[in-house]
C-alpha cells in the first residue's frame, strides 16, 4: 500500500505546515505562499515553519450524517477546533481515531497525528493531520 | 437622511421545495413587488439580481435571466454573488444607482431553487477549491460551523440546549401566518430536542433547510417617491457590506483556520459585530432605537449570538433575552417576527431581501398576524461565505 498526503504541503510527518511572514511575523495556515495577509505589511517573503504540535479545545462536534461528497468518510466522526497558544489561531482537524469524543471537554490539551483519511480503488492510503488528546 | 433612498414596493414567491425553475419565483416575487409600488416594469431603470450558482448558466446571469423574463427592456443590469449576503449586496447596487442620480427606480431581485440535503461544492472535483477542501479533509458541512460556534456559547454563556429549542419555539410561533413561510406548525421545547442530533449539540428542528424562494423589492430616489405621492415611504437608511479586518478571529467557513493574532491586535468590534456597527453608524441610528430585527438563524443557537452582535444585550446575556420573552412579538423587541430561517429555509440570494420586505411590511403595519406595534426601525443582520458583511437598516 502506497501512502499518500490528502493534501500537498500542509503537513509533515510529525506537524501541521503553515508559513510565517518574514517581516512582520503572522502565521499562516493552510501555508499562504503569495502575499502576506496583514494587510500594513505587503511582504511576500513568507517561510514554511511547523505550526505547534499541541494546542486546546477551542471547541468540536460530532457530526451523525455523512457529509456529501467529496467527504469518504462515514459518520459519526467528530470535527475539533484546537486553540494554538503561540500562532494565536484555531485550527480545524478531525478527531484522531479511537478517541472517544463523550470524553472530549473545551479546554482539554490535543496534539496533532497523522492519521489515515481514505483508502481509495488503487489501495493508496491518504493521510491527513488528525487532533489527539495527550 | 441624505443617503436615504425610498421602498416603493416589495414582493415574495413563498417558499417551499417546489423544484420548479428559479426564475418562475424571481419573477413572481418582481411582479408582486412592481404591483405593490403601483410601477410597471418599463418604469424600471436599473435591475440588480442575486447569483444562484445551482441553477446552471441562467442562475450566474440572474439579472439578466430575469429581464429577459419579464421583457427586455434596455435597462441597465448587475448580478451579484455574496453568498448569502448576495441580496444586500444587490440592494447595496441598486441603492448606489440611485444615490449617484443614474436612475430614479431600481429593481433587486433574488431567486433560488435548492438541491435536498446539505449544501455541497459546486465546483466538480476540484482540489483547489477551499469549499471542495472542507469536504473532502474534514468533512465540516455548514453545521459543522454552526454546531462550533454553539458549543462555545455554551461553555462561556452557559446556554442550554433547551435556550437553542426556545429559539426555534418562539420562531415556529412567530410564522404560523405568515403567507410566504415554509413551514407552519407549531414546536415544543421537547419536541425541538427530540428531533435528530445532526451535529452535536444541534438537532434538525435547530438547523435551517435549504429551501425555493423568491424575493424583490423596488426602491426609488426620494424626489422620485415624493412625484409619485409617496408621503412617508419606507426607506433603507443603511446597507452594510463590510469585509473583516485582519486578523479575523472568528471561524468563518469554509475556513480551516482564523487569522493568526500573534502579532497584530484583534480589531476592537469582531466581525459580525463590526456588520451591524457600520449599519448603525451610516443610519446614525442606535441599538436601543430598533423596534423590530430579522436575524439569520442558520441554526437556533447563532440566533443568540446575532442578538450580542447586533446590541441587543451585552456578550452572555442572550440567553436571559429568551427565556424571558423579551424577542418574541410583544416583548422588548421582537426578532424575526417573519418566522426567521427556522419557517423559511434559506433560499440563498433571495434571503437577504426576503429580510427586507418583512422590515418593510412590519414599519408599515401589513405585516398580519404577526405584527410588531408601532414599529419605526427594523434592522435585518446576515453574513455570507468568505467574509460578506450584510445588513440593512429600514426607517419610516
């Protein structure tokens, strides 16, 4: 089985990819590669940096009907917002697998996985970056 | 006020899920609102339309599928996309039209016939769209977001599942007559929380359906009122478009993120906030001067946060507005006396007008069985996908 990233560049095999600005320092996720957001800076110098690893239950849900297509999941699974402490940012990720989100409170300290999303026809395996509790 | 510009008539296809072409209801909803005004068509001299991207090529030509509908006539046209802010957008266009003095009566109109279930990407199998993405990486439907956002009120304003129930309760009351609802049938709290859990902590009876509808309205300069003996037309006395101010930190969808504050300061008023602040400001009206609100509750919970974000009450204190009856019809001031999305469904372009002819219909005491005493200022408050600010401000 091949394994595949869901998605390009926005994760490595141990953390979320963002880009931080190199002139007035805002982060970005997913890595903004063109111009810099803080619009009184303008500069297009933007580094891809690890985003922190861990971060807080800003808040989740768990979700009883299948998204529509292109979702390949099946439901229930549970959808987390994670607070980043230094990035000043919430981030979006599914629940890791396993986790029993009854447990799961706001507040609560999550670090990031990567985890499998799909399998598709040819048996490649997509990854995507998943929230755990610690 | 100087940029004042007169209602002159307004007009709506109920809605339903009929499934019939949008511009049947686009044009029904055109007809009603020029009848109302005591206008014809060719009186019209500029029309703006809301963008329905389900509807195939017509639907992205919306103004120009409903002129050709109605007759050609050689008038000026836009289309709009704001999702669903769309309709005061277009509202925004046409008001501008008449401010500049290129025209003395415009026509808006929005139309939409929506797909069942979820609202999903439009745009094929394409990874480069962020809505597509949304889908397909995390699987966060539209209430997810909503169901995010109610959590969080919860955890820090102590609301209960039972306040989300109160809201479709009072909502479900408020458009048992109302003739261009989707639903009329009364709710209790318990039946609210018994229907499904769609996305925890929100149940079906809490989250909007996607619905067919239509809705118009003509406005006209005031010189252009007053020849045509209009003595105290309705007016839109504020339109708001607003984008965010970096850094957002409210998790808009289809976004995986908010703005990164590390190293620039949240702006003083959060968006939503900031939508109705700039709508109070060009009215130069207050919060306390309201008499009547039209909010968008895509579930029963965001309704609570619109009642903070609009001024009704300061942050964390929604949920006593409810319990204690002070937004439903004869309390302090009312909201969405229409019935809201809870009865209508979200017909997307046509909602935001939909929201002004209800303020219109409620300032000149049309609004039957579900009318709001005396009321003199109504605001209607939205936000569109991506950051579309969306709100108007109706005086009389």
């Amino acid at each position: 089985m091949t394994t595949v990233p869901a998605i390009e560049g926005w994760f490595s095999d141990t953390a979320l990819l963002g880009t931080r600005c190199a002139s007035c320092g805002s982060y970005f996720f997913p890595p903004e590669r063109t111009l810099c957001r803080n619009p009184a800076c303008g500069s297009s110098e933007l580094d891809v940096t690890e985003l922190s690893r861990r971060g807080k239950v800003w808040s989740f849900s768990v979700n009883h009907y299948d998204a529509p297509a292109p979702f390949m999941g099946k439901a229930p699974y549970t959808v987390v917002a994670v607070e980043l402490a230094t990035e000043e940012m919430v981030v979006l990720g599914q629940l890791a697998d396993g986790v029993d989100p009854s447990e799961l409170r706001i507040g609560d300290e999550m670090e990031v996985v990567i985890e499998r999303l799909f399998v598709d026809d040819d048996g490649n395996e997509h990854m995507v970056w998943k929230w755990n509790t610690t | 006020m100087e940029h004042d510009v007169a209602v002159l008539g307004v007009g709506m296809h109920p809605w339903g899920k009929w499934g019939r072409p949008f511009v049947e209801y686009g044009v029904a909803a055109a007809r009603a609102a020029l009848d109302d005004a005591g206008l014809t068509w060719p009186d019209v001299g500029f029309i703006a339309g809301g963008e329905t991207i389900r509807n195939g090529y017509a639907g992205y030509v919306a103004g120009a599928t409903f002129a050709q509908a109605l007759g050609w006539t050689g008038v000026p046209v836009a289309t709009c996309y704001a999702a669903c802010a769309a309709g005061a957008t277009a509202i925004d266009i046409a008001r501008a039209r008449i401010l500049a003095g290129l025209c003395d009566v415009a026509l808006v109109v929005g139309a939409d016939t929506t797909p069942k279930g979820f609202l999903a990407p439009t745009w094929g199998d394409n990874a480069s769209d962020p809505d597509w993405r949304r889908f397909r990486l995390l699987g966060a439907t539209n209430p997810t977001y909503f169901a995010l956002y109610a959590r969080r009120r919860m955890e820090l304003c102590g609301a209960t599942e039972e306040d989300f129930a109160r809201v479709k309760v009072k909502n479900a009351k408020h458009g048992l007559n109302n003739p261009n609802a989707r639903y009329k049938k009364e709710y209790t709290v318990a039946d609210v929380l018994e229907s499904p859990m769609v996305s925890d902590p929100l149940r079906l009876l809490q989250i909007c359906a996607t619905s067919d509808g239509g809705a118009a309205v003509v406005l006209a300069s005031m010189d252009y009122a007053k020849s045509r003996g209009f003595d105290a037309p309705a007016r839109v006395s504020a339109v708001s478009t607003i984008t965010p101010t970096f850094p957002n930190t409210v998790m808009e969808m289809p976004n995986f993120s908010t703005d990164s504050a590390a190293t620039v300061a949240p702006p003083e008023l959060p968006f939503r906030d900031a939508i109705a602040a700039a709508a109070y400001e060009e009215a130069s009206v207050s919060p306390d001067d309201l008499s009547v609100a039209e909010v968008y509750d895509l579930s029963s919970a965001l309704e609570l946060d619109w009642y903070e974000n609009i001024g009704l009450c300061k942050q964390g204190e929604a949920e006593r507005l409810i319990r204690d009856g002070d937004t439903t019809i004869g309390g302090r001031i009312p909201v969405n006396p229409s019935g809201g999305l809870a009865c209508f469904g979200e017909a997307v372009p046509a909602q935001a007008i939909a929201q002004v002819c209800e303020l219109v219909w409620q300032l000149r005491g049309q609004a039957d069985g579900r009318q709001v005493e005396n009321a003199k200022v109504g605001l209607s408050i939205n936000q569109g996908l991506f950051g579309h600010g969306s709100s108007v401000i109706v005086t009389r």
